[in-house]
C-alpha cells in the first residue's frame, strides 16, 4: 500500500532551529535537486576533530537588516549547477528542517542569495516520499506572505 503524502503549497514558512532560525519564508522547488540556504561571510574550521563551518544568514526575505550566526559540521562539498547553467563548489550540511508539524533530517547547500527572491529554496530531495506540491497553494501550514505562522 502506497504511503499517502501530505499536500505543500510552493512556498512554505519553515524553522531551522539548529542553526538558531526560527523562521524562513522557503521556495518549493521541484526542479532543484538539493535544498540550498543563503549564507554569506562563510568560515571553515576544525572542532572536535571535524571540519565545521561558521556562516551568516539574512533570514527576512529582501532585508540585510537582520543577520544570524551560524555553525554546522561539513557534511561534503559538491559542484551544483545553478539554473543559469553556472557550477560551483558548495559547502553541504545537515540540519533538521521544521515544516508544520513535521521535524526530519535535511541537506542544504551553501550559497549566497542575495539577488534570489528567496532565502532557501527546498529541493527534491527533501520532499521526496514526504510532500505532494500544489503550484497554486501558498503558506498551507499558516501565515501569510508577509508573516510567519505563530507557533
């Protein structure tokens, strides 16, 4: 029997509280592989014998007002290919990713966002087995285009 899937809008609000980001306004996108987060001001270092990585994050959509911090141990580095067509090598995490109620594992690349609409954008893989995406639906868990959902 087939595991039935919950229905997302195309863009969700989201909470990736590891990395201390209580909410981000994220872009379902169906035609990107893997889930890539706006970070800027990136810093490698060793910790516990591991490589790790220090980086900060504009987390309101068209504002450099506010800035978080974040730290998170290096999972891998890989060549994406924007949809320009441009590659380059991205840091690669793992943190959990809260969406309505669900709380699961997911990978983000790395990558500066400035001139993007939106500060993370949540890929294929992060969906896959777990969401169903409605391109007319919006904010399905709460909130509205210019708020967060409490909570």
């Amino acid at each position: 029997m087939k595991k039935s899937l919950e229905t997302i809008g195309w863009r969700e609000w989201v909470a990736l509280p590891d990395l201390g980001i209580p909410t981000l306004k994220a872009k379902i996108d169906t035609g990107a592989r893997t889930s890539a987060l706006h970070a800027f001001e990136l810093d490698v270092f060793e910790k516990d014998d591991s490589e790790w990585v220090r980086f900060s994050v504009h987390p309101v959509q068209f504002s450099t007002d506010e800035v978080i911090t974040c730290e998170a141990p290096v999972l891998d580095r890989r060549s994406v290919t924007d949809s320009g067509g441009h590659t380059e090598e991205r840091i690669v995490i793992e943190t959990p990713l809260h969406i309505g109620d669900a709380v699961f594992n997911a990978e983000f690349t790395l990558t500066a966002r400035d001139n993007m609409r939106f500060r993370m954008l949540m890929g294929r893989t992060a969906l896959k087995g777990r969401y169903l995406v409605d391109s007319e639906k919006s904010f399905r868990f709460g909130g509205s285009d210019k708020s967060a959902p409490a909570g």
